[in-house]
C-alpha cells in the first residue's frame, strides 16, 4: 500500500478545469498552419471534454479575442470553484499586466500552453508576463501540450475546499 506524502495529506486532487486561450486562437486550423498546426480549437476542446469525461472531471473552455473579457472569465473562475487554469493567452502572454494581475489575484494555481516554441521565433515572443508565477509551462509541443496540461491539471493537489469528491487517500489506497 502507498504511503502518502505528508505534503499532500489534507489536499485533493484538482477537479475542476478552466481552459482559456486568448486572441487569434479562435483560428486554430486555418491560421498559419505550419506554426499552429491543422487541428481546430473546437477539435482541441472537444478531446479535452472527452478526456475529462473518462477522468470524471469538470472542464470549462473559453476562448476570446479581448483582454477584459478573458480577465472577467479568470474572476468569475474563483467563485465557481475552479481547481486549475490551463491558459494559453496567446499575443496577450507578452503584454498584458492586467491578465497577470487577474491570475495573481484570484489564486488559483495555473499552467502556461504555447503551441508552438516561442523561444525560437521572433524576440518579442521570448518573454511572458505569466510564466514566473504559473506552476509551469508547456511550449512547442503544438496542440498536444493542452492534453498534457490537463493531465498534469487532474494529479494537481489542491487544498480542501467545499465539493471535494476526488480526495488523495483514496487514490493512494487504490
Ligand atoms: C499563440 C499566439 O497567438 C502568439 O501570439 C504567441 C502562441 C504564441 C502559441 O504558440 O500558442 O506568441
């Protein structure tokens, strides 16, 4: 039987998913291809709704093409009980303090999705105004990277709170 780390005892695992990508990523599948790949952001959200299904997992998608928007989606987030954040704020990750501020502000722990490796395309894409407070970051493994980012969100421990279903004890007895 496993033991649990005393790190984790008292928390849950993550069960509530908000994926959120920002401007121009309504596009996917026509834009620019060889960059961001052939698969539509309907197909994306599509295999992660299926993939939060098999897992008994809540995930809520949204996408749009304005900075207020995506800062009123990340603050309406707390008060749903939302676990995790997958984001990829897209053009926005390397100027907008107010999408810093909004993620700083509701603390809820998140992970940064670029599609393509920004480190290796034009300067201005080398920094991001969200990376050094997310958990982590997935950069240049194209739309696959929000797969992994959701299977990195569901063994993500958070601390209690009200609706807890997934509780660690009971996967380690598993
Ligand atoms: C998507 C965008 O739209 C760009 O503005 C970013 C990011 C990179 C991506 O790779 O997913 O610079």
């Amino acid at each position: 039987m496993k033991t649990i780390p005393a790190r984790h005892k008292g928390k849950r695992l993550a069960k509530t998913i908000l994926v959120i990508n920002g401007p121009n990523l309504n596009l996917l599948g026509t834009r620019e291809t060889a960059i961001y790949g052939s698969q539509s952001l309907a197909d994306v959200e599509a295999a992660l709704g299926e993939e939060a299904r098999a897992r008994g997992l809540t995930v809520h998608c949204f996408q749009s093409n304005h900075e207020g928007a995506l800062i009123d989606r990340i603050q309406a987030a707390r008060s749903e009980g939302v676990d995790f954040i997958i984001i990829n704020a897209a053009a926005l990750t390397h100027t907008s303090i107010g999408l810093r501020d909004a993620l700083a502000g509701v603390a809820i722990p998140y992970v940064e999705v670029h599609i393509s490796n920004v480190h290796g395309r034009e300067d201005f894409r080398h920094v991001s105004l969200l990376a050094d407070r997310a958990v982590g970051t997935l950069v240049g493994l194209g739309t696959a990277g929000y797969r992994y980012a959701l299977d990195f969100a569901a063994n993500h421990t958070v601390a209690p709170a009200g609706g807890a279903t997934v509780w660690l004890a009971a996967k380690s007895s598993a």
